[in-house]
C-alpha cells in the first residue's frame, strides 16, 4: 500500500499574521501540482488567516501544540474545538521543544494525542532521543517507550490517523542532520514497534516524518528511505524556496 508523503512546516515562534499573508500566497501557487500532502503549522495568532488563504488548496493546516482538555480554567491555553473550528487538521504533540522548555511529559503528551483524535484531527507525535542517548545505543529504547507512552490508549481504528516524527533532538536546529541511513534506520524501528503494539496491517500504513535540519539538498536521500514517509521542518519551512524545494525532492 502505498503511504501519501507529507511534508509539513514548523514554523516555531516566527511570522507575524502579515508575514504568513505574504508567505501562504507564493507557496500557494509554488505547490499546486504536488502530489504529497503539504502542511503547515503557523504559530495560533496565524492559524486564522492560512486557513482562509489555503482553503481550496492542497495545503493542510496543524496548530503547533494544543491543551488536553476540552475548556475551562486554563488561562493561556487553546483546546481542540478551538482548532477544528478554524480548519486545523494536524496538531503537532511532545515536539521536544515542548518536552524540554515547557516540562511537557509523556503523560501529558498522551492525553494530548487522544483530545486530538477524538475530534478527527491528526497528531503529529515526535519522538527522539538526545546526543546522549544516542552515544550510550539507547536510541530505539528510548523511542520505543515514548511510542508505548504517546500512545497508550489509542485504539487500533484510530491509530492510522496518528502521524509520527522522528526528531533526534541532537539534529533540531544545529545544521547537523542525521544521515538517511540513520534517519530510515529509526523510522524502520517505529514502524516495527507500531506492529508489535497493533497489527503490521497497521503499521504499514502509518506515516513516519524525519525532522532535524531538513534541507532541499538533503531531503532527496532523506525521503528516499523506505521507511520515511515525508518531513516536519523547522527552519527551511520558512522561506517559500526552501521549503518548496523539500517538496520537490519529495
Ligand atoms: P529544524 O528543521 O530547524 O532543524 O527544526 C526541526 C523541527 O524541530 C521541526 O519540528
């Protein structure tokens, strides 16, 4: 079966609602006859105004982050209904900017997965592992327990919604990649982990992202591994050239 590659922007804490205006035309008209599945994840204050710009294009909106809960007392804090309502259909969960800065755990990480799904919405859950952990071989350890904590209670049905991304926090931002050995190498062992936890039916058709410095000169080797299924891009999502040139190489 054949598995649609996504690529999708990071955009972080960049573009004001008037940069994401600018940016969403040119790459509007950039990405029209692709055949991959563009998504891009503007910070909330943008969510409104991409999803109107995009609408009737190919390209899907993700929010970046959303609260576990579905309203209340959370000052701060934006729920999944809020993100349906604007047309948001990704939902970026456990980035490991959000596990280090914000003390986001993997229980917390979970629940966000399942408040995301049950309104029909697709988590991007990242995992991976730190400088560290990959010098001591604890990698496929370690990502193997964060698949079995992000995904705990996900039922079999739901789970083919659920997008993956492995981001070695050693490649995030450092201009130092993984090479598409390690990087397919990785999304392999996701995939035979996804098998063991439902059914290799399942895991075959689930999507595994690779994120960390993610270039147009590197995503050609990148995406060429079997078991990479497209990318989640931090900086190169913000210019419409580099991020067009991924989409390309995809
Ligand atoms: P960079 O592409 O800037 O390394 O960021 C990757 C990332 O964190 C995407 O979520």
């Amino acid at each position: 079966m054949m598995r649609q590659p996504i690529i999708a922007g990071n955009w972080k804490m960049h573009m004001t609602n008037t940069e994401a205006t600018v940016f969403v035309e040119q790459l509007k008209t950039l990405v029209a006859n692709t055949s991959c599945e563009v998504v891009v994840c503007p910070p909330f204050t943008a969510i409104s105004t991409v999803a109107d710009l995009v609408e009737d294009t190919k390209v899907r909106v993700g929010a970046q982050n959303v609260f576990h809960e579905e309203s209340g007392a959370y000052t701060g804090e934006v729920s999944p209904s809020m993100l349906t309502d604007l047309g948001v259909s990704y939902v970026i969960v456990g980035h490991s900017e959000r596990r280090s800065i914000f003390k986001e755990a993997d229980r917390c990480v979970n629940k966000r997965v399942r408040i995301v799904l049950q309104h029909g919405m697709s988590p991007i859950l990242c995992v991976g592992e730190s400088l560290n952990q990959r010098e001591s071989g604890e990698t496929v350890a370690f990502i193997h327990s964060q698949l079995e904590m992000g995904l705990h209670g996900v039922p079999a049905e739901e789970m083919t919604e659920v997008v993956i991304a492995y981001e070695p926090i050693w490649a995030i931002g450092t201009g130092r990649t993984a090479t598409a050995e390690q990087a397919g190498e990785v999304c392999q062992s996701i995939r035979e982990k996804i098998a063991t936890m439902y059914t290799p039916e399942i895991a075959e058709q689930v999507r595994i992202l690779y994120g960390g410095s993610v270039k147009p000169e590197n995503a050609k080797d990148i995406l060429a591994q079997t078991h990479v299924d497209g990318a989640l891009v931090g900086g190169a999502s913000l210019e419409a050239e580099s991020f067009t040139g991924i989409i390309e190489a995809c």
